[in-house]
C-alpha cells in the first residue's frame, strides 16, 4: 500500500508510529509544501 499524509508533524509522526508495528517499510517526508493563492489564475 501506499499512503499520503498529510497535517500537523505530530499527526504525521503519529500515523508513522502506528503503522510501523504493521511493517511499515519506507518513509519520504517532504517536509513544509506551499501553494501560492490569490486572485490570477496559475
């Protein structure tokens, strides 16, 4: 399986503790993503 978390580190870091236990195998963490928004389209 493969997931996307997304939220707060401490949610995250919680999701991964939990699916560890499970055979969790890998983990890529992007870390802070932004988006730009306004009132002009991209």
């Amino acid at each position: 399986f493969i997931f996307e978390v997304t939220g707060a580190p401490d949610k995250i870091d919680a999701f991964i503790g939990l699916m560890r236990p499970l055979g969790l195998v890998d983990v890529s963490r992007t870390g802070v993503v932004a988006i730009a928004r306004g009132p002009e389209a991209m």
